[in-house]
C-alpha cells in the first residue's frame, strides 16, 4: 500500500505487505500500523497540543524511518 501527499492517520491500518507514507503524516489517535515493512518519507507528526492529548503510534513489522 502506498499513500502519496500528506496524510492524517486516525484508525489502524493493517495490511500483509508494505505501507509507504511519501508525505508528511500526521497522527490523530492512538494508532497501529501493522504488515511486512512501514516506510515514512518524510515527518512523521502528532497533533496532540499538550501531553494529555498526545498520541501513541505503535508498529507492527519493520520499520523504515527516511524522513
């Protein structure tokens, strides 16, 4: 799966292959990203304003940090 531009992540995502954020991504829930290999191109970003609305990403499978 590849999503292109930027993107605002409020649900997981799972997939059994690869997901590769090229744009900037914006977290806006607790959120998990699950499959083979995660790829970011570029900022990964939570929207929480202060630490009692901070966001947790987890992953699942390798993870690729280009950003």
């Amino acid at each position: 799966m590849s999503v292109s531009g930027a993107s605002n992540l409020g649900a997981d995502v799972t997939s059994s292959s690869s997901q590769t954020y090229s744009g900037a991504v914006d977290i806006s829930a607790d959120v998990t990203l699950a499959g083979s290999t995660i790829n970011f191109g570029s900022t990964v970003n939570d929207t929480g304003t202060t630490t009692a609305t901070d966001h947790v990403l987890t992953i699942t499978g390798a993870l690729d940090l280009d950003g």
